[in-house]
C-alpha cells in the first residue's frame, strides 16, 4: 500500500486504517468479479423526508441534522472526515420502521458551521452529544465511517447511560494504532499545498480497483466541497491520537461491519476490548453501507438487536 503523504491510505478519509494491508493482485481479481455481477451499480437515496434540526455543540459551533423515524433505539450515524450527512442516505431512507435514525453532519462539514478553533476528535464527539441530548435520545447505538468510529467512541464516552453500542463501518480495524506527530504533520502539509489532488489520490484508495465509478466520484465530488482548513486541522489532529484509550474508553459494546480491503484485527482489538467484534463484507471497500446497501442494512440490523438484548433495561417515561 502507497503511504506517502499525499496518499493519506492509512488515513482513509480520516478512518483509521492500518498499513500494509491488501494484495493488488486480489484486490484486481474480485474487482473485475464485482463489475461482472453488475454489484457497480449505484444510486442515492432520497432523504427529502427527514426533519432537519439545529443545535449548538458545546463550543457554540451549529450542528446540522436530520431525524427520521420512531422507536425506542435511535441509531446515530456520522460520516467520515471529509464526507457529510448525505453518506447515510440508504440508511435514513431504509431503516425507520424500526428506529429513529439521526445523520449529522459534524463541525465543519457539510452544512454545519466552521468557526472552531481546533479540529479534533472529542470536539467531533461534543457535537454528536449536542445531537443526542437535543434530540433527548435515550437509548443510543452510536454508528461510524471512518473517522466517525472513533468519533463514536469518543461520543459514547459522553452518553453514558444513553449510549447501549459503538458499530464501526469501515472503521476501527486495529486499536492499537496510532499515527506519529510528524507523519500527521506531513499528510497535513500535502492537504494544505494540493487539496484537490490530495483528496482524489485518498479516494483512489478507498475502493476495490475499477469498482463503483460513480460512487467513486460522487465521493470525490463531497469531499472536495469541505473546506481545506477543515482537511488539514483533522489531519494534524490525528498525530498521536490514542485510538486504544477511546476503545476502553467508551463503555460499551464495541462492533463493526468492515469490508476487506484491510484486515480487522479482531483478537487484537479484544486484547484492548474483550467486548469487540466484527462482521466482514467480502468484496467490499471503505463505504460499504453505500456500496451494498441492502446487505449492510441487514447486518446492522442484526448488530443492533444484538446490542439491544445486552443493553440494561430502558428507563421508564417520567
């Protein structure tokens, strides 16, 4: 795998992505598979349906989010770095017999305001807080792309006793690991000076080779709309970040539902978390809940009512 700065693979789209991971020539075969099967096919959702609310997180920046649905577990969903609300569509769309779905978008993304100072993980977790508590969602399963699993599990450290669950999609593959200072800095810099090619470079990354061209540029296309500052805050901002305290930090179940681009190293992550594991999407990249919608929404649902049969029993309505 390329881990030049530019790059930014181990990054993924501001997910935590451990390296050396992957085999091009496999990589290549189950592509060529993939688009053979017809699975390239792509479309977005139409969340025109969702009631969009406002909040201020606790450092005053505005938050904006959707809520569509009813039930008595709310599933809170948050985009990657660089991405927005919108990469829940199939979700918001599909899910809302059973629960009340929430997308954000956090601090800097998507419609949400811009003026923070620093872009940093437990800022990100705050506005997913300001979120829940708005919304007064009592029982919480927490679910993340990306930068969004650790986002979740910094935001489950402030729920407790909302919180019943972290899922993890495409995300939380290793908890151990951890990026160094400098190469933040670094990928930080090549955000600054090349922002457009930067973000193609990560998204060419991100999927199997030749598989899900319109997703892929669609993808590009949200990614480029995010302001750069915003880019190169949140890459300084993983320097150093220790992934493995948020893991034994969050105080609760901890799952994901990854593709297999890079492997999910389930026994490790048990050693920092015995209450970890994971469901594997074989032949899917890094958006695997927009790439087989069908399927992730299936194993999510599964996931959650597993979370749910663990979680203590719901408080009475005052």
């Amino acid at each position: 795998m390329d881990v030049s700065p530019l790059a930014a693979t181990e990054l993924a789209g501001g997910g935590w992505l451990p390296a050396g991971c992957g085999v091009l020539v496999e990589r290549i075969a189950l592509a060529a598979a993939l688009i053979a099967s017809g699975t390239g096919r792509w479309a977005m959702a139409d969340d025109s349906a969702a009631t969009v609310g406002r909040v201020r997180s606790a450092d005053g920046v505005e938050i904006v989010y959707s809520v569509r649905g009813a039930g008595a577990t709310a599933l809170v969903l948050i985009h990657g770095g660089l991405a927005n609300r919108n990469f829940w569509a199939p979700q918001t769309a599909s899910m809302t017999g059973a629960y009340r779905v929430v997308a954000l978008d956090l601090g800097g993304h998507g419609e949400s305001g811009r003026n923070r100072a620093a872009w940093t993980l437990p800022a990100w977790a705050a506005d997913v807080r300001a979120v829940a508590v708005a919304q007064d969602l009592q029982r919480v399963v927490l679910v993340g792309n990306s930068l969004g699993g650790a986002v979740a599990l910094e935001a489950a450290a402030l729920l407790r006793g909302r919180a019943i669950g972290v899922v993890g999609a495409d995300t939380l593959h290793l908890a151990t690991h951890s990026i160094p200072v400098a190469e933040a800095r670094a990928r930080a810099d090549a955000f600054r000076t090349e922002f457009a090619g930067s973000c193609h470079a990560m998204v060419e990354q991100l999927f199997y080779p030749g598989a899900y061209g319109e997703l892929r540029a669609w993808a590009e296309r949200e990614m480029r709309a995010t302001a750069p500052e915003v880019a190169v805050g949140m890459m300084e901002g993983f320097g150093g970040y220790d992934l493995a305290a948020a893991f034994r930090g969050a105080g609760v179940p901890i799952r994901a539902i990854n593709g297999d681009l890079w492997p999910t190293d389930v026994a490790g992550n048990r050693a920092v978390t015995p209450d970890f594991d994971a469901v594997i999407m074989k032949g899917a990249g890094h958006y695997p809940m927009l790439e087989r919608p069908e399927e992730f929404n299936r194993l999510l649902a599964g996931v959650v009512a597993e979370l749910e049969r663990k979680a203590p029993p719901a408080a009475p309505a005052s």
